[in-house]
C-alpha cells in the first residue's frame, strides 16, 4: 500500500499536467475515480492503483486533441505516467501495475480485476448525462459544425456503453445510455431532414 503523501503527490501531478493542457476536464476525472473507488471496495481490489490510473490514464489528450491526434493519447499518457510516478516514489510494482491497467482503460480484456474496474470507471465520464452534456458544450467550442458535435458525442457514448464489462455498471447506466441515445439519435435525425437551410 502507498503512502498518503505519496497518493497526494500523484493527484498533484496529473492535475498540472491536466491544468497545463486544459484537458480533460477535472468533471471527468472526478465521475471516473468517484465510481472506480466505489467498484473497488466493492470487488475488494486496489483503490490506490484505481485512482492513480484514473488520474493518468487521459493526462496527455489535451495535446492530442489539439493535433488531431486522439489515437495517440494511451501511448504518451503512458510515457508521462511512467516518468511521473517515479517522482511521486510510488514502489515499482505498483507503477508497473498501474501502468498495465492505463494501457488497457479502453478495453474488455485485462491482465488486473483493477484494469477491469478502471475501464468501467472511465465510461462514467460520458455516460451519465452531466458527463456527455458537458461533452457537447466543450465539442461545441471545438468544432465547427452542430452535426459533427452530436456526432462525436454520440460515438463517446456508444463507445463506452460498448466498454462496460461489470454488471453493476451495465445495470446503473442502462437507462441514461438509452435515454441518451434516443436524444441524440433524435436530433441527428431532425438534422438530417431538415428541409429549410440558410445559404
């Protein structure tokens, strides 16, 4: 088990390097950990190895964002975590360990129950509403287009939905996802069939 302080140092350091890049959203962040701690009490796993994944695992997607580069974002959240968690004194194997269940966040199949529960964790950042809301408004002031927004969006939701692995979640998150759904399906619809445009 780590220490406090030690804990301490790693929120400290990802919240720089999230400031430093204004992405993502500590809203996120927040949704995913406050979840991945619930998952891992609960599955008797490793919370600190949970939070400090959940902490790290996007801490580079500001950059990638920007260049258009989202695909890369495990990998060099990955070489960033790697290098800060050793100044945070973290043992080695609790890095390793972390690091493992980062590399898998966005998949079904994991090596730790902890890769499990982070992957789960991480889909709590768009699934609820607040989370996928808060996405169209930030996608909003990035794109250029109303159509691409809710599609993008729409494809986060889907993608995460797609993720969920753990009953619990499945079953906690079913009605929001079709909710939305029906919301975004709705409106790229109307968008679609509108018959009057503005030149």
């Amino acid at each position: 088990m780590e220490s406090e302080k030690t804990m301490q140092k790693i929120r400290e350091v990802a919240l720089v390097e999230v400031q430093n890049n204004n992405a993502p959203p500590e809203l996120y962040t927040c949704l995913a950990i406050e979840k991945g701690i619930q998952l891992a009490k609960k599955m008797n796993a490793d919370a600190q190895v949970v939070e400090a994944a959940l902490w790290l695992c996007d801490s580079r997607i500001g950059p990638c964002l920007r260049e258009n580069r989202v695909k890369d974002h495990i990998v060099e959240s990955l070489e960033f975590a790697r290098t800060a968690l050793v100044t945070t004194n973290a043992s080695k194997d609790f890095i390793e360990k972390a690091l493992q269940v980062m590399s898998e966040h966005h998949s079904k199949t994991h090596k730790y129950v902890e890769g499990e529960i982070v992957a789960n964790a991480d889909a709590y950042k768009f699934l609820p509403p607040i989370g996928s809301l808060h996405l169209l408004w930030t996608e909003g002031k990035r794109s250029d287009s109303y159509k691409k927004s809710l599609d993008y969006v729409y494809h986060k939701i889907e993608e995460k939905w797609n993720v969920l692995t753990i009953q619990e979640c499945k079953d906690e998150m079913r009605e929001p996802y079709e909710h939305l759904k029906f919301v975004f399906n709705t409106a790229l619809e109307k968008e679609a069939k509108l018959s009057f445009k503005v030149n």
